[in-house]
C-alpha cells in the first residue's frame, strides 16, 4: 500500500496547487488540469481503498476509471488548450475537447460494467491489474490505450515545443528547464504503462508512478513565481500512463 498511498498525497498536493491557481486566474487549462489531477488522487485512493478494503470490485473499477482513462487524456487536453490562442486555435480546441470528452465518456461506462475476472481481481496484491487482466474483455482498455497515448503525446509534444521556443528567444532558463523536467517526468510515468504487461508490475509500476510524480510536481514548482514570463505550455501537467 506504501506506493500507491504515497502517489495519493503527492498528487493531492498537486491537485491543491493547481487548483488554487485556477481559482486565482480561472484559465480553462488549468480547470482541465485540475480536473485531471483529482481523477488521479481519486484513482490512487480507490486502489488503496481496494487493497484496505478486502478487494472491493468496486474500488478497482474506479481505480481504473479515475487513474488510468481520466488522468492522462484530461492533462492532454489542459496542454492543447494553454497553445491555443486565437479564435480558429479555439475552434480546433473545442472540437478535440467534444471528442475527447465523448470518448472518456463511453470509455467510463465500458469500464464500470465490463466483466471482471474475480479470482484474479482477489489474486491481485499491489499490481495494476493488468498481467494477468482483471478484466476480461478488450473494449475497456482499448479506451484506456488510446487515451494515455492522446494525453502523454500532448504533454510531451507541448511541453518540448514551448522548452524549445523559450530556448530561440533567450527566455526564462527556468522556465526552459520547468518543461525539460515536466517532460521528463511524463516519461517517467509513461514507462509504467509498458511495466504493467510485465511481471515487473507489483514492485515496479507504483514506484516508477510515484518517481514520475515527484518529478512533474518539482517541474510545476519551477514555474511558481514567473507568470509574467512567456507560459510554459505543460506546466503543471503530467500524464499518466494509468495512475
């Protein structure tokens, strides 16, 4: 439980940070991060839950719908909005929010109602549920897949064109490393993705999440204090490949 409960406070954290950040400026990236970020302190806490409470069916599959569909593609989409500027980049915007959206949406349902093999869910003691699958059927994590790929592209994609262009203009040093680190830090939690279909899952996937996550929120931090300066794109916002 140690991991995964640790994963629970750092991003509750991160969440706070965010979200006062929202309240002070009311951005709508950062209303999508801070969306994203609960559904990463609600997916950790369902796995603790799951793990305190006698392997709740019900835990898992919130788990699973809070950390690993919502997390990542909700991120993505806080970094799509902070680079679109102008009224077609909006435009554009709005029509990757409707079908992200819609696709989070039906990936929920799929989820919280495709069958679950039981006699692996109560096997299962630390892992991401993945190898052997708790779930039987293939159409939940196909969501899943498709999701976390959309949301770490955008991150990443971002969070490198904004370091990049900070860099031919002689920005902030800072806030060019903020980006590296956010980057970084996105990887980080992406290689947990591949550790879930391995036998590597139980020790490795929640330490790899929880390093991730120190990471991203040490990049968020490097940004506190430079408003004025030209925005990092990704800043305060990690992916996950499944929280």
């Amino acid at each position: 439980m140690g991991y995964p409960l640790f994963v629970f406070v750092i991003s509750s954290i991160f969440f706070l940070a965010v979200a006062r950040q929202y309240v002070q400026r009311r951005r709508p990236h950062q209303l999508a991060w801070a969306l994203s970020l609960a559904s990463a302190v609600g997916g950790s806490l369902a796995y603790v839950i799951f793990l305190a409470a006698d392997k709740s069916e019900l835990a898992f599959r919130l788990y699973y719908v809070f950390g690993a569909l919502l997390t990542a593609p909700l991120l993505g989409l806080g970094s799509i909005l902070i680079i679109s500027r102008g009224a077609p980049a909006l435009e554009r915007a709005r029509w990757v929010i409707y079908i992200v959206g819609a696709a989070c949406v039906v990936g929920t349902l799929v989820l919280l109602t495709n069958p679950i093999d039981l006699k692996v869910l109560h096997q299962l003691n630390g892992g991401p549920g993945t190898n052997p699958d708790v779930y039987t059927a293939a159409s939940g994590k196909a969501f899943v897949i498709v999701l976390n790929i959309f949301g770490a592209v955008a991150v990443v994609g971002v969070a490198v064109y904004s370091a990049w262009q900070l860099y031919k203009r002689h920005g902030s040093r800072r806030l060019v490393a903020a980006n590296v680190v956010i980057a970084l830090g996105t990887y980080v939690i992406s290689q947990a993705g591949g550790m879930a279909r391995t036998d590597h899952g139980v020790g490795l996937f929640w330490l790899t999440m929880a390093i991730g996550w120190v990471v991203l929120f040490f990049g968020f931090l490097l940004t506190f204090n430079l408003h004025r300066e030209v925005p990092a794109p990704a800043a305060a916002a990690p992916a996950v490949a499944r929280s």
